[in-house]
C-alpha cells in the first residue's frame, strides 16, 4: 500500500492520548506509525507536555479540545472529511481502527482489543468546570462575581443568602454538578414560593442544594419535598407566617433513604448526617433565599425553633412488622416518599419502666395530652417518634401500627368540663359548649407515628404541631411519592 493513497489524503484524524494510561502507551508504535503512514494526523495529550513531543503532539493543558471533541476515552481516534466528523473509535479495537484509517496492517503486533482509561475530562469535579468555562450551561439565574480580594462567603452573609451559618458558594460548577441529580430540564418550574409566591426553578433549587452543601443524589428528595411544601393544604405560608414555632418536618420512607446514606438510628434528630443534614437546610432556604421568607421580616415567630435550620431525618423500616408512615398514607410499600409535617422541637419522652403495651400507652398519651396545652383540643397534631425499644413492647404483644393509633386515640378522650375556659383555675380552655361531651385531643388523622431513633434506651419523642391544625381541613401534613 502506498505511505499515502488518494482515499488518505483528503481524510484528517485526532487522536487523543495520555501518557499515564496503559493503553496508550502500549499502542506508542502504533500511533508512531500512523505519524509515518498520515501526514494529517493530529496528536493531543492529555496530561504530560512532553509526551511524544517528538511527533508534534499538543498539550491539552485546559482540556478544551477535549471537551470541546466530548471525548470519554482515551485513546480515542477521530476521522474527518474537511471539517465533519465521519468515524470514531474509543479504546483500542484493532478492527476499528483499520476501519478508520484503512490500513488493514495496522496493530499486527497488538492485542485486538484494549479498553482504555477514562478521559481527564471526565475526571469527578472537572466535567462541570468545562461546562461552565466552554460549554452551553444553561444557566441563567444572575451571578455575583467577587472581587479579586473578595471572600465569596462573605458575601453570601452580606447579601442575607445564610441562615447564619456559614453556607457553600454556589459557583456554576457547583450548580452544573448538582444539577446530574436530577433529569428534570433546569429552567423547569417547580411552583411558586411564599411568601413572595417567587418562581423556583430546578436550577434555583441546584443552587440552595449547593449552598447547604447537599450532594447532587438528595436532588429527587428535596425537589420532592419543595413539591410537597407547596401544596396549597401544607399552608407553607402560614407556617412560615406564624407567631408559633412550627416549620416544615420532612420524613424519608422508601429505598431512596437507604440509597443516599440518611440516619434513621442513633442521634436521629441530631447531627452527623450529612443528607439528614442538608436536606431539611435546602428546603429552609429555598424558602429564604427565593420566596423571601426572612426571620424577624415575614418569618415572625416568637421563639422560633433550632429546627428552622433544619429537620429532615429518615423512617427506621428495618422491622418488617412495621407499617411505615409513607405506607399509612397511601404509597405502596417499598416505594420511596416524603412526608412534611408543620411540627414543632423535640419533646423527650422517658418511660423505663413500663411493660405492657397497655402501661407505655397510658404514659405517651399523658405526654401526648400536653402537646401545646393540657386544655387544648382538635387544636394542634403531633407526630410521635416511636423508639425499637419501644415498640418492641408493642410488637411483642401484637399491637401494630392501627391499634398503637387506636389505643392512644382512646386513651386522649377527655371529659369536656376537665378542658373548658376557666377549669382548674386557667383561663386556656375549649367553649363551655362542650362541657357535657367526651372531647379528642387530636383529630383521627390528627397523630402521626414515626419508628426511628437507637436501639439502647427506653425513650421515645413527641413533636407537637402547628396551631393552623385546627383548621383542619384547610392545613394538613403532607405526603408525596418521590418519582424523580
């Protein structure tokens, strides 16, 4: 075959090299040949300047051209006829390459087929960086460019971004990077935020997941979460709204929990977990940062609550004689949900010494009967947080997750004339009206229970409710199943 028959002249290739992959190296007489044999060969290597230098090759040291070519692999050769590309091959395939390049001696030598090593610009962190530099992002919210001696944290204090801790920059590769969580188009509209019933877009939602340092795998989480606190019956509004100490309670169910790392044992509503974590704190500053929603401006609550930075934490469904709450709320079992809940701090619930499930019931309910006032009732929810030590006393006597709500239920009915304004000295109280009548504390739908925490310690949790409950057809807890 002549060193350059017509059918090569009018072709020209780009090949794209790295010194550190085996492949590479191996195929060196190979690429060494088609230097000889292809005077429009293009060599581009990836990492070391000075690797086959000797042939012309170029350094890549921005990896744009790599980018700009979308290589994945390296070695990856490229055909062109003028300026269109007409034929490529990843890795070393020794057919494909004599394809390409119609030299059918091509790779005698050489295995047949070698895979090849990962292309630099696909490194982790490194894709998005050349999305942001080179690329079509497909961001459009404002950036905020710092100053030379700026500090980017700083600025986010600044300009009220924080919840007064300190927050990620959330730079466009940041943003590009969390965006891979998700399959929904950036500029698709989530809904609209209060209290400033702002458009968030999933782009909006990237950049607080980034800002609270989320990781892009809690995307289809917090996405279904903002969906969830948006829903007109969740009253986000309100509860951001209020003089009481309610926010959003987000609890995981489903696979999805497992998946991403969240706690649903030891220290469960405390910290150390990262997507617990993170999660809870994106939700609150989506609803700072693009609704408007800012303590001491709309946001006035009295006390307020540490849970306003964040509440997030995952149901334990370890046992399977447990009903999980996403399944007591109509998602099948084994399908991933979130549920929000207008919930106060934590109340500790101590009981060492009950045995029967009869007794523990006895003691949660009297813990459960405090819940916003001892007079108070169809007034507020309340989400129990059922420890296994516990419920083992439950499981072991056969209650499940419908009798433990019945029994507690029942227990909470008390005489009217106990509760009405004025009894036992305190001016707090329901109408005289219902002097005569055995009153609920909650509504049915009005006790949520929750089986999370350690396994060593006879405790178990009470969150109590938003006040809004009492209208209880116009506010409610929310579930949604996560389909992202």
């Amino acid at each position: 075959m002549p060193a350059n028959p017509p059918a090569l002249a009018a072709a020209h290739y780009l090949v794209f090299l790295k010194q550190e992959c085996h492949t590479c190296a191996t195929l060196e007489p190979v690429i060494r040949m088609l230097k000889a044999q292809l005077p429009g060969l293009r060599i581009v290597v990836q990492d070391e300047p000075a690797y086959l230098a000797d042939l012309g090759a170029e350094h890549d040291n921005t990896l744009a051209l790599s980018f700009l070519h979308q290589i994945e692999v390296t070695p990856t050769l490229i055909r062109f006829e003028g300026d269109a590309e007409t034929g490529r091959t990843d890795g070393w395939v020794r057919a494909e390459w004599r394809q390409l390049t119609e030299l059918n001696e091509l790779g005698a030598d050489q295995r047949e087929m070698m895979p090849g090593c990962g292309s630099k610009s696909h490194e982790p962190g490194v894709y998005e960086r050349l999305v942001a530099r080179f690329g079509e992002s497909g961001l459009v919210s404002r950036p905020i460019e710092p100053g030379e001696w700026d500090d980017p944290m700083e600025i986010c204090f600044e300009r009220g971004w924080t919840d007064g801790l300190p927050v990620v920059p959330p730079t466009d590769e940041r943003i590009l990077r969390m965006l891979r969580g998700t399959a929904r188009k950036p500029q698709e509209v989530v809904g609209l935020v209060p209290p400033n019933l702002a458009e968030c877009t999933v782009e909006k939602v990237a950049i607080n997941a980034v800002m609270a340092g989320c990781k892009p795998e809690y995307m289809p989480v917090l996405l279904t979460a903002l969906e969830a606190a948006l829903e007109p019956v969740f009253t986000m509004h309100g509860v951001l709204c209020t003089t009481c100490s309610a926010g959003p309670i987000i609890i995981v169910n489903g696979p999805v929990a497992r998946a991403i790392g969240m706690n649903w044992g030891i220290n469960v509503l405390g910290p150390g977990n990262r997507a617990n974590a993170t999660i809870g704190r994106a939700l609150q500053l989506i609803i700072r940062n693009v609704g408007g929603g800012r303590p001491g401006e709309i946001d006035r609550a009295t006390f307020g609550t540490p849970a306003k930075y964040t509440f997030c934490f995952a149901e334990d469904e370890t046992d399977p004689s447990w009903e999980p709450l996403s399944v007591s709320r109509g998602v099948p079992r084994g399908r991933s949900a979130v549920t929000l809940f207008q919930g106060d701090g934590v109340q500790q619930l101590i009981d060492m010494k009950s045995r029967t499930p009869e007794q523990l019931t006895r003691s949660i309910a009297a813990a459960l009967a405090v819940v916003g006032h001892p007079k108070q009732a169809l007034y507020v929810s309340a989400m129990l947080i059922i420890s296994p030590e516990h419920y083992a006393i439950y499981r072991d006597a056969g209650w499940d997750r419908a009798r433990i709500t019945r029994e507690l239920h029942a227990q909470l009915l008390r005489p009217g004339r106990d509760l009405v304004v004025g009894a036992q000295g305190m001016g707090e109280g329901i109408p005289a009206s219902k002097a005569d009548e055995m009153v609920p504390k909650f509504w049915d739908d009005g006790l949520l229970i929750v089986r999370a925490g350690g396994d060593a310690g006879l405790y178990s949790a009470i969150c109590g409710g938003w006040t809004g409950h009492r209208h209880h057809d116009e506010s409610q807890p929310v579930t949604k199943e996560i389909t992202d």
